[in-house]
C-alpha cells in the first residue's frame, strides 16, 4: 500500500500541474476574446464618429452656400430700393430683404452649432483613437502570450499525460478510481493532500493524533473525514 499511496501523490503531482495549466489557459482565451470584441466596438465607434463629422462639414458648406446666395440677393433687393415709385412696390421689397436678413442670421447661427458639433466630434474621435491604440497593444500581448503559451503548454501536457500513463499502471485500481472520483469533486483539483500543522492539507481541519500516527505509517488508505481526501504524510507537510 505504500508504494500505491506514494503514486498517487505522484499522481497527484501530475494532475495539479496539468490543473494550473488548464486554470491559466481558461483566463487568457477569455481576455483576448473581451479584448478583441472592446477593439471591434471601438472602431465601429470611431467610425461612425468620423462619418457624423463628415456630414457635419458637408452640411456647413451647404448652409455657407446658403448665406452667400441670401447676401446677393440682399444686396440686389436693396439696391433695388432706389428704383421703387410705389409705397405698395416698397412695403414689399422691404418684407422680402427682412425675409432675406432672418433667413442669413438663421444660416448663420447654424453654421456656428455645426462649427461647435464638429469641433467636439474631432476631438472625441482624437481621444477614441488613443484608446483604441492603447487597446490594441493590449490585445497583442494577451493574444500572443496565449499562442506562446498553447504552445509551451502543448509540450508540457504531452510530457505529463506520458508521466500519468506511467503512474497510473503502478496503482490499484480501486484506489485509483476512488482518486479520480475525489479529484473530479474538488474543484481545485486536489485528491491527495498532506497532513500540515497536524491538519488535513485540503480543508485544514484538524486530524486527531491516534489518526495521526496512522497516517504516517504510511501504509493504509485514510481518507479525511471532512472533506474526503486522501490523507498522506510528508516530512515537509508539502506534496511535492
Ligand atoms: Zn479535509
């Protein structure tokens, strides 16, 4: 029995390592994922920002254009003030050159919303950018620490599945299935722990001493009465 609880800490060895790979690849695909979608959204953003501007800058031209034919036509209506004989023909020439004057200042003042609306739109669109800039940098580093690290890790699983074939054909098999059945139910991956400070290493409650020198020897299967996993010594109250 001792050499079947000595694989298994073996084992379990293994199994934590292949544990903390899978914990630090199930956080960098989900960041490159958030990352990639705020890039995306961003630019959507921003250009969208840049046709409102656009159209903004097209728009004043027209009301420019606007301005300038109602200043002709001002100007022309009023020297046309110096030709009437009627007080019919100048009441109506006057209505028409107020008509005219509002429609000017009318133009006018939106050119100044457009100036105002442009103004604001470029300098969001500016500071978006910086952030898009800053975003994509971020984006690059996650997703090539991810590749290097599907990578790397690629390597590694395969060096410890090899070790896990080793070990698993020096264990009994109930033992080993009783292993697997605590190991799946314990989230952080821990079937076999260590007996530290004279507590169970997975759930730190304390061990009774009789159970204790039971434990050390070594040559039984203990399970804690807690949290159900395998109880082994350790002269350094560590797995590994
Ligand atoms: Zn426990």
């Amino acid at each position: 029995m001792k050499e079947n609880l000595k694989s298994l800490v073996q084992l379990q060895i293994v199994d934590s390592q292949m544990h903390d790979i899978e914990i630090a690849k199930g956080d960098l695909p989900e960041t490159v994922n958030k990352l990639t979608e705020e890039v995306n959204s961003l630019e959507k953003y921003i250009s969208e920002k840049g046709k409102a501007l656009k159209n903004a800058q097209l728009e004043r031209r027209n009301v420019d254009g606007l301005v300038n034919l109602s200043s002709e036509k001002l100007k022309k209506l009023q020297n046309q003030l110096y030709d009437v004989t009627t007080n019919r023909e100048y009441d109506a020439l006057t209505t028409e050159i107020e008509t005219e004057k509002n429609n000017i200042e009318d133009n006018e003042n939106k050119i100044l919303e457009l100036y105002s609306f442009e103004d604001d739109t470029a300098k969001e669109i500016e500071t978006k950018k910086k952030e898009l800039a800053k975003l994509k940098k971020e984006l690059k580093e996650k997703d090539s620490e991810l590749k290097k690290l599907i990578k790397m890790n690629q390597e590694k699983e395969n060096r410890l599945l090899n070790e896990r074939e080793n070990i698993i054909v020096r264990v009994n098999k109930r033992l080993l299935k009783n292993y697997i059945r605590i190991h799946k139910y314990h989230k952080n991956g821990l079937a076999v722990v260590p007996v530290s400070r004279n507590a169970c290493g997975g759930c730190y409650n304390t061990i009774p001493p009789q159970k204790l020198v039971e434990i050390r020897k070594m040559d039984k299967v203990i399970a804690c009465e807690v949290c159900g996993r395998i109880l082994v010594w350790r002269d350094n109250g560590s797995i590994t």
